[in-house]
C-alpha cells in the first residue's frame, strides 16, 4: 500500500485547525480521509442476531449521549450566573463537545463493558469485504502537504452492476449474467480539500473511452493494457484496484482509497435513511419503446419525491428519460446531494440508534479497499464529512463528445478534462464559496537551518519525458530540450533519460533520503525552469534528482503553470440541479 496509512491520513501529527473546524483530534483521528456520505449500506439494526440487538439497546439506554446531554456537563455553579456562564460556554464549544458525544455514544454501542459489546464490534468488522487499493502502478504519487501539513483526501466511489448475488439479480435482471464480469456503471471521484472545508463529486460517463493500464487481479491474473475500451469495463479487468489505477493514470490525481456498492446496497441505504429527496420537472416513466428497449421502470409524478427501496436502485440506473449517460450522472448527483443533505438534518452522527443502523447496513453492503476494513476507520471517515457545508459540495461530470469510431461511445473533451484534473492536483476548489484562508503556516519543526543549494553543476539532474501523460502522443525529444535548457543555466550535469515516465503533471523529484540538502538543490532546478516549489517532493525509490516533464508542459523553455481560480470549471462542467428535465417520450401525466 506504500503511502496509505488511514490514521492521522492526510495531516502531519495533530491537525493544526482541527478544534476550529469541530473536530477533536484526540477522540476520532481528524486528519484521516474522509468518506462518501451517500457510501452505501445493508441489513437493518433489526436483523441482527438477538445478543447483538440486545447490547445495542444497552449502548442505547446507558450511553446517556447526544449533543443536548453533552452541554450540561460543566455548568460551573448551579446558581443563576453559573447557569448563564455555562450557556456561553455551551455556545462557544458546543459543535466539539456534540463530537464528543458522538465518540462516546458509538464507543458505549459498539464496545459496551461486557463481553457481548465486543462480540457486535467484531461482527461488524466482519460485515466488511476488502481488496486491494490498487491493480497496477500508475506512477502517480500522494501530493505534498500544504503550508498547515495538510493533505486533500480522494475517494473513488464505484457502483458495480454485479448479478453474481441472488438480491442483485431480484432487482437488477439480467438473469443470464450471473458468470459475466462486473461493469463500473457508475464511477464518481470524491475530493475534500486538505482544510477539509469543500468537496467535489465528479463523474466519468460510463461509456467514455479511456486507456486503461495494465492491471493485475487478486487472483494473479494479468489484463493488458488497452486504448480503446470504455471505463465501465476496468471492474472486470481486476476489480476496482484498476478501476482505481485507471483514474490515477487519467486524472495524474493520487486516490487514497475506492468504496464499492452493488444494487442491494443502493436499496439498503435509501431504506436506512428513510428515502432520498429527488426532484423531476414533469411526471417521468422511464419505459419500453418502440425504438428503444429495455429502461429502469422509474415512475414518479411531478415535483420531489422521497424515493427509496427498489425506486432509489431505478432512479440511479435511469438513463433514457433523462436524456443520456451525463444527464443520468446529473441525477445520480442528486441523489448524494439529497442524501448528504439529509443524513446532516438528522444529525445521523449523533443519534446513537440510527447511527447503529447505518453502521450495520454499511458494513454488510459496502465493499472498501483494504486500508479502510474496520468499523472505526469507517466511522472516522464519515465524521469528517459532516464539515462539509452543502454550498460548499460541488458535483461535475466531465465533458464528453461522441467518439469519432462508434457515436454510442463517448470521448473527454480533452481541453475541460485537463483544466478539471488541474484543479484537483492543485486542489482549487470547485466553487466560489469559500473564504481566504488566514490561518499561517506552522512554525518548523527542525533545530538545523534549511539547506542552501549547492553549484548547478555540482550535481546531476536526469529530465524524463512524461508528455504522454494524458493518452496523448509524447512530443519527441522533450527530454532533451528542457535537458539543454538545463545546461544552458549552469547545470552541465544535465542529462535526458531514454526511459519515458508518462505523467499528467511536471514535478522534480529527489531521494528522500537526501533530507533538505537534496531539496534545496531540487529546488534550485524547479525555480530555473520557471516550476512552482510545489512541484517538488521526496521519493524514496529515487536515486537522484529526477525531473519528469509532464502532459502540462509540452512546449516552452520557461514552465507556465495554467491560471485557474475557484470556481473555474469548464463550460457544462458542473451539474448540480434542483429538479431534472424529463425527455419527451418518457414524460408521464401522472394518472395512467
């Protein structure tokens, strides 16, 4: 797994802001990744064994838990002035203090004191499949930390079409499936900014063509790598880990980890939650028609709808009477957005019992990469969401056009794809909401001065060509321009690799190992070439300083990084509605 490590994931030691923002380091790991709301889940509280349901009635009863209670607990006096210190003190810490709570509630349900707490735990722990994070080597690396030690969290959601399960078949047909490998049907990457005060949800239509790498299976076995095959197929080509691989290659974005749910899941959650809010402008009934077969039996009237059970599975899987592969990503975003949404008014992650309910169906219904396989780090991840305000939660679906060798496949319109994977690499938040950050840098922890960089020519610099980074055709001799570039600015020791490193974006690195001294002098190389002090970062495989010119950097002596600023999606990149249009032919009166 290398990089991945759930606890503390995305931080350096404690989170400088993490009071700030509601959280408590000490109680639930507040730097760690954070989790996809809308995730999914299985059986109810109710179907679980009757000593499992018993302990969680005593974690219920004797937890004395929830925000409310957790205010009373240091009044300071019990007279009137005492009484009104401790509302001040209540309004001043109270989103920490219900955190606290939180903590405890699921600690007194999950571990109680007797034996029987332990036994649910681990049942839970049960509940939940693994897999490896990844099926190949993308080459892409986690980003650097912020100026605060922060790092932003990516996760790959993945909704698979799988019948190999009884349930799946039930609600999904396609009976004569069952042997046929799993599609990625829906593939959403979740991104939360390293100060944890935004996220974006972007979609990736299930029929674009894509490279995909070569991916190895958990079982041993290898798929070759392929240019022209959809997205949707990298599940069966290994499983999610190159479904995971595969994005890692496109975007040039670093995914910490990938969630993955099937039909029953959907179901299971929208029952848990107690139905998702969606919202058609007209009545919709997404059935056969002469000209096109099949569709998902959808059927709502006008106006918003709490949809769940089989109806939230139709609603995802829709795709005809909203239009097309984009319009169904819009409306899948809906649904997160009204599930995120609700689960926040019902203050989920403080209500022990439905608390207790998600976390049952969660663990039976999702499967999750392998660094994520516990309740607690799942618990973790969701608690970090719920920072997340809505207007700060931006969807988008990449833009797509028909692809040139078959009109029913798409194609990513290269120049919006580029912009938005830029943004996320250099987490540029999608919307404008946000505030300037204030907070300054910490202070450093190091005794010693840093480094001054050593003469150019004193060491060597080895320059791959990495222009292929993004599918496209590498620019021939790039390495050995820039390489030039090099020795003509002082660094004679300069030199142009004959090995390619395809990646999205430029980035200098050094060995780890050389600690500030082999910083100082990447630094030295990047600001000759005009490149961020961003670009430059550690690896420990490297045997000296290495500087991949990437897909953003085909042309120039000089590097220009591209000017983007919050908000600055592409045209028709961002999707979030507040009601979907209804195609002509699938639109109903409600009364038939």
């Amino acid at each position: 797994m290398g990089q991945n490590s759930v606890r503390g994931e995305g931080t350096r030691g404690r989170v400088p802001r993490a009071r700030e923002l509601g959280w408590d380091d000490d109680l639930h790991d507040a730097g760690e990744a954070t989790g996809a709301g809308g995730g999914a889940p299985g059986e109810k509280a109710a179907d679980a064994p009757a000593s499992t349901r018993a302990e969680r009635r005593r974690g219920n009863a004797g937890g004395g838990t929830g925000p409310g209670r957790g205010g009373t607990g240091s009044g300071g006096g019990t007279g009137a002035g005492g009484r009104a210190a401790a509302r001040r003190r209540a309004k001043k810490t109270g989103k920490r203090r219900a955190l606290r709570w939180v903590a405890i509630a699921l600690s007194v349900l999950i571990l109680g004191t007797a034996g029987a707490g332990y036994l649910y735990y681990e049942h839970l722990n049960n509940n939940i499949r693994g897999g490896s994070r990844a099926g190949g080597d993308s080459g892409v690396k986690k980003a650097p930390p912020n100026a605060l030690g922060d790092t932003p969290l990516n996760i790959l959601l993945i909704g698979s079409d799988s019948r190999a399960d009884a349930k799946n078949v039930a609600l999904g047909g396609g009976k004569n499936l069952r042997e046929a490998k799993p599609l990625a049907d829906v593939q959403m990457l979740l991104h939360v900014s390293a100060d944890r005060q935004n996220a974006s949800i972007v979609t990736i239509p299930r029929d674009t063509i894509v490279p995909i790498p070569e991916c190895k299976g958990e079982d041993g076995s290898t798929y070759r790598a392929t240019t022209t095959e959809p997205i949707n197929e990298t599940l069966g080509r290994g499983g999610p880990g190159c479904t995971l691989t595969t994005w890692e290659s496109i975007t040039g974005v670093y995914i910490d980890h990938w969630m993955m749910i099937d039909f029953a899941g959907v179901v299971a959650m929208a029952d848990e939650v107690g139905g998702v809010p969606v919202c058609v402008k007209t009545g919709v009934h997404d059935k056969p028609t002469a000209r096109v077969k099949g569709g998902s039996g959808l059927k709502l009237k006008a106006g918003t709808t709490e949809i769940q059970g089989k109806q939230a599975l139709q609603w995802l899987r829709t795709r005809h009477a909203f239009g097309n592969d984009q319009g169904r990503a819009k409306a899948q975003h809906m649904y997160l957005n009204g599930m995120v949404e609700k689960l926040q008014k019902q203050n989920a992650w403080s209500d022990t019992s439905q608390l207790t309910g998600l976390a049952e169906t969660a663990t039976k219904a999702l499967q999750v990469s392998d660094e994520l396989k516990s309740v607690k780090k799942l618990f973790d991840l969701s608690m970090q969401l719920k920072n997340v305000k809505m207007n700060r939660l931006t969807t988008a679906t990449v833009p797509t056009v028909e692809w040139s060798q078959d009109r029913n496949k798409l194609e990513m319109v290269k120049s919006s794809a580029d912009k938005m994977w830029a943004m996320l690499r250099d987490d540029i938040a999608f919307d404008k909401n946000g505030k300037p950050a204030t907070a300054k840098p910490k202070p450093s922890t190091s005794a010693k001065p840093k480094a001054t960089p050593e003469a150019p020519g004193s060491f060597a610099v080895t320059v791959a060509n990495g222009t292929a980074g993004t599918g496209d055709a590498p620019v021939e001799g790039r390495a050995k321009a820039v390489a030039d570039t090099l020795t003509g600015k002082g660094f004679t020791q300069a030199d142009a690799s004959k090995e390619a490193q395809p990646r999205a974006d430029s980035v200098v690195m050094y060995p780890k190992a050389d600690g500030d001294q082999g910083r100082a002098n990447a630094v030295s190389v990047a600001k000759a070439l005009g490149l961020p002090e961003a670009k430059v970062r550690p690896d420990a495989k490297a045997e000296g300083i290495t500087l991949v010119v990437g897909a953003d950097w085909r042309e120039g002596d000089v590097y220009k990084a591209p000017a983007v600023e919050a908000g600055d999606l592409p045209e028709g990149a961002d999707d979030k509605a507040t009601c979907m249009d209804i195609y002509s032919v699938y639109q109903w009166d409600g009364k038939s």
